[in-house]
C-alpha cells in the first residue's frame, strides 16, 4: 500500500498497490483539494489614497469605491472610482498611490527593482470643467500593495499621477480605474 | 451508488461502490472520465472562443457604420462569467460615422453588482482598453480607455487634448476611410 503527493497541490498519488477502497476518500480530497483552488470570492474594499507629500481628503458627497473579485488563482481584478466631492476637498501634493486589497507577487512590484512595476491597468482621469483636460492613465504596480498611474507623453504636469496632473485636482474631479495583479 | 459534486467546479466525486463498479467495466470507466471531470478541467484551461455581432451606434443619429470595412467581436466566457473580449473595426468604404458619441455593444449585459458602479452621469466603470488609428496621421493616433455606457454598451475616452473626452466622428481626430480601433475588454456578466 501507498501513496505519493504531488509537489505544488499535494495531490494524492495512488501506487498500483493501494487498495481500490481507499481510492474514492484519495479521489475526494484531490477533486476537492483542486475545487478550493478555483473558489471565487468578490466583495468590496476600501482603498487608501496617498500623496507623497501629502495626503489627499475628499471634500462634501465625495467618496472612493473599491471592489474586487478572484479572476482565477492567485489572479486578482480591482476596480476603484474616486469622486473628489465637493466643499473641502484637498488635493494634498505629490505623486498619488492607492493601496491593493491584498500583496502582489514580487515579479511585478516597483520595491523589486526601482526602474520595474508593471503597467496592470488602465484609468479614465476626468476634470469635471475641461473635457480637454481630462485623459486616460497606465495603472503601474509601485510597491507590493500600492499602485500608481502613468500618463502619456506631453500630458499636463508630467508624466506621473500627481495632485498636479494630467490636470490640477479639483472639486468634483473623477477618477475610474481598474488592474489585474499576480497575488503573493 | 453515489455521485457527489465540488461546490466551485462540479467535479464528480464517486464514492466506493461507484468507483468499484466504473473499475469493473474498462470502457465505461474510460467514458466517465473524458465526460465529467476532464471535460470541466479541459473547459478551465481553454475556454472557448465565440464571436458576437458588435452593434456600432452613436448618441444621434445617423449611426455609424462601417461601410465595406471590418467590425467584429471576439470573446471568451471565463469561470463566474467573466468575459474577456475584443472588438476590431476598420472603416471601408462608403463609411459613416455618426453623430456625437460612439457606444460598442457587448456580448452580454454589465452585472451592477459585481463592479463599483457609481450613479453619477458620465462616470461608469473603466472596463478595459483601446488603440485609434488615423491611418493618414500616426501622430494623430493614440491609446483609449473603454467606460462602461449603459448595462450592455461602451464608450471610448481620448487622451488629453481632445475637445469631446468621448471618441465620435471628428474626436479625437476626424475620423476616415481605412481609419480603425482596437478594444480589449474584461467585466463580469449577467448571464
């Protein structure tokens, strides 16, 4: 009698000397080991937005969305929405973040290599008084749990999601993101 | 005899006296296994690609319309029924290009509840993205984002600059015979 496990799964290997009855317990725990693999789970989650120099606050009404759901093992979707609201919102300064809802994998983080973080996205940056202004954005992992946006050439106030661009954020400004990451 | 299921992907679970009595017979057990769980695992791994009849439409009218170019709509339908989709358009032609803001359709409808779905106007979800070319102006051409329109239907933003941040007929360039766009779409359906 015996039984091997495989090395990722710990699947169960029968050998040609286990005996028949056991298969069925042995087949159970593989189909199940292998159906908790590709369970789904989607709910909602609350971002947290950062300035490096200074953190942004929504003003009156304003609000920020986040939701994500488990595409495939260890493949996570994330879609976010910020309304800046109105009365009372601060812009904050310098480059902006939004935290992951969970760890991405090392292979695609900028804290791995300064110059890497992939592009895993795509943003919709909308100012509410100049369509002109408004844009799309590259999302780009920056650390293990934070993401950031990258603008295209020649876009207003360079080339990194910021409080002073692609445009100056102001009051009733909307942002619509989404990414696909690697989980840890 | 008894055949249970796994919650996430109905994989069969035999227990003793089924397993006993599919091992008794060499060919039905053969059978059993490519018509259940290899058939599920093999879905998983390739999920098959359908095609769909993309409907191009505009905010006025006239809508536009392709001409004697190319529309068509690839998609795949992944586990939970998240689809994964294409749309390639080239205008041919005897083209017309609509009126205002162009909407693409999608193969199935949007499911609210599984996105941030925001109730203000002209803020739907971001569902993926897009290229434009002007086929007489590369620098004229550039990347896109697709928003979500209505339940079943997209639109497309333009980088800064334009005057309409939603693509139509002279936004964000006049758009021409032999002029084309790339979609690249992910969302869950309700199906």
């Amino acid at each position: 009698m015996g039984t091997t496990t495989t090395p990722n799964l710990s699947l169960i290997k029968p050998d040609l000397s286990e005996p028949i009855p056991n298969w069925a317990t042995q087949n159970e725990s593989n189909c199940d080991t292998i159906d908790a693999f590709f369970s789904y789970t989607e709910t909602d989650y609350s971002p947290t937005w950062t300035g490096t120099g200074g953190n942004p606050s929504l003003g009156s009404g304003g609000s920020i969305s986040g939701r994500w759901a488990s595409l495939w093992p260890k493949l996570i979707r994330v879609e976010i929405q910020i309304d800046c609201g109105g009365a009372g919102f601060d812009a904050g300064s310098g480059v902006y973040e939004l935290t992951t809802p969970s760890t991405m994998n090392a292979v695609m983080d900028a804290s791995e290599s300064a110059v890497r973080g992939f592009i895993i996205g795509t943003a919709i940056c909308i100012d509410i008084n100049s369509n002109s202004n408004s844009c799309t954005m590259a999302v780009r992992a920056r650390s293990s749990t934070t993401i950031g946006g990258i603008l295209e050439l020649g876009a207003t106030g360079g080339s990194t999601w910021g409080n002073s661009s692609p445009f100056s954020w102001a009051q009733d400004d909307r942002i619509s993101l989404y990414f696909v990451y690697l989980e840890a | 005899m008894t055949v249970t299921t796994t919650t996430n992907l109905g994989l069969e679970i035999p227990d003793n006296a089924e397993i006993a009595r599919l091992w008794a017979d060499e060919e039905e057990t053969e059978d059993w296994w490519k018509n259940n769980n290899d058939k599920i695992v093999e879905a998983i791994k390739a999920p098959a690609l359908q095609t769909y009849d993309v409907i191009f439409s505009s905010l006025g009218t006239p809508h536009p319309d392709v001409g004697s170019g190319i529309l068509e709509g690839v998609y795949r339908l992944l586990p939970n029924n998240w689809v994964q989709g294409w749309v390639f358009a080239q205008f041919g032609s005897g083209s017309n290009f609509g009126s205002s803001n162009w909407r693409v359709s999608l193969p199935f409808n949007y499911l609210n509840s599984s996105h941030v779905h925001s109730s203000l106007a002209g803020f739907g979800s971001c569902l993926g993205s897009a290229t434009l070319r002007d086929n007489s102006s590369e620098s004229n051409s550039q990347t896109a984002a697709i928003q979500l329109a209505s339940t079943n239907t997209i639109l497309l933003t333009t980088e800064q600059g334009s005057a309409s941040r939603v693509v139509q007929d002279s936004y964000p360039f006049t758009w021409a015979s032999d002029d084309r766009f790339h979609l690249s779409f992910l969302y869950r359906a309700d199906v």
